[in-house]
C-alpha cells in the first residue's frame, strides 16, 4: 500500500515540474542551426540584433524592432521557431547620468 501511495505521490507532482521546465530548449548541439541562421530570421523580420546569446538552451536575440523598440526574442535552436517576444522596458536606460564636465577638474 505504501508503494502505490508513493507512487501516486510522485505522478502528482511529476507534471507540474515538466510544465516549469517548457520555457527551456532541450536539443542536442548537434541539431542547432548556426548563429548565423538566427541573425538571418532577425534580418528577415526588420530586426537590429545587438547582441544573440543562449539562454536555458534556447537562441536569445536582443535588440531593437522595426520601430527602434527595445526587444528580446528567445529562439528555438533547431527549428529557429519564436518561442517568445518580449518588449523591453525603456525605463531601465534612464539612469541619471553623471556630469562630466567637472570630472577632469581633479
């Protein structure tokens, strides 16, 4: 009787840790498209890539849209499929900026 409430257990909770786990890019290297296959999809949409980094696994393009908006798109690594497109918050490049004008007056 343990055994099989142990089991049961262990179903519950298996499910829930398999749909945590569905933001990553389980896929073998050796599956991959290239980086420059990825830098091809973001010219393709109008994209400027800043930057295109791997991330749980999976392609990461940061960089600005069509408009000059701020994004991030996460990239599957063997069928370049977008799993996700974020906006980004421009508030996070208002940091107040040091005045340099007295700074070599030292």
């Amino acid at each position: 009787m343990k055994k099989t409430l142990t089991i049961f257990g262990f179903l519950a909770v298996f499910p829930a840790g398999v749909a945590l786990a569905d933001d990553d890019c389980f896929v073998p290297m050796a599956d991959w498209q290239p980086r420059d296959a990825v830098a091809q999809l973001a010219e393709e949409n109008g994209w400027t890539v800043r930057r295109i980094k791997i991330d749980d696994g999976c392609y990461e393009i940061d960089g600005r849209d069509a408009e000059g908006r701020r994004i991030e798109v996460t990239v599957h690594p063997a069928t370049l499929q977008v799993i996700e497109f974020e906006y980004e918050d421009e508030d996070d490049d208002d940091r107040p900026r040091r005045d340099r004008e007295g700074a070599d007056d030292d």
